[in-house]
C-alpha cells in the first residue's frame, strides 16, 4: 500500500512540473520556476508554453527542449524587488533566460523598464524570435 501511495504522489509531483506551463501562467517568485528550468535542461524533457503565460512564467523560455503553443500568448515587464519596485537585478535575471533577438526586441522597444505588461503572441515568439511551436 505504502508503494502504491508513493508511487502516485510521485507521479503527481512529476507532472505538475513536466510538460506544460499550466498552473504557473501567473508568474511570481524567481524560486519556483528556475528549478523547473534547470530540471528540465538537466533532463532534455519537453516543456510547453500553453495559455497565459506572464512574468516569471517567460523564464520557461531558457528551458532547451521548451515549444510554445500556437495560442499560447506571453506577458513581460521588468523584474521587480520584494516590495514591488523596479529591480535591475530581477529584470537582467529575466532578460537572460531569452534568446538574444528577444531580449534586444524587449529591451528596444522600453519592454522592461516599468512593471506594465506587453503581450508578445506565440506566433510572433516562434516567427520574429525563433522559438519552437509545439507539435499538435
């Protein structure tokens, strides 16, 4: 009984993380999405950009093996400090999970510089910026 019980919660612990971005589109804490980065990359796994994906959940884009669904569309801003500010050190942190186009598109057109939203669609993601769509 004790196998059958761990063996589940391991499932559910695994797929909560493998394979997509759902549950994470809202972003938050910088803690909880770069060990699901570095996982993936350590493991070559696919992961999928589906939905809404903002803020922290963009830092899905430095995983290696990651797609983007064609409906899928991303929301940046700058980083921000634990009370809400603007933080260079946050934004930079974000800035370099990107590929280079984007991140000279983002940093360009002034993407990063206030806490306010810009919408990139995954058509422009996988067009202008070279990133993967994912298989149907």
């Amino acid at each position: 009984m004790k196998y059958s019980i761990a063996a589940a919660l391991a499932l559910l612990t695994s797929s909560a993380v493998a394979g997509t971005s759902a549950g994470y589109g809202m972003g938050g804490r910088f803690a909880r999405y770069d060990p699901i980065v570095a996982e993936h990359n350590r493991t070559g796994e696919l992961l999928r950009i589906e939905g809404h994906c903002q803020s922290a959940c963009t830092l899905f884009l430095a995983i290696r093996n990651v797609c983007i669904d064609p409906g899928a569309r991303l929301f940046f801003h700058a980083g921000n400090d634990r009370n809400g500010g603007v933080s260079m050190k946050s934004t930079n942190h974000m800035l370099a999970a990107y590929k280079p186009a984007l991140r000279q598109y983002l940093v360009s057109n002034h993407y990063v510089d206030t806490a306010a939203f810009h919408t990139i669609s995954a058509r422009e993601l996988i067009d202008k910026f070279g990133y993967r769509a994912c298989p149907k």
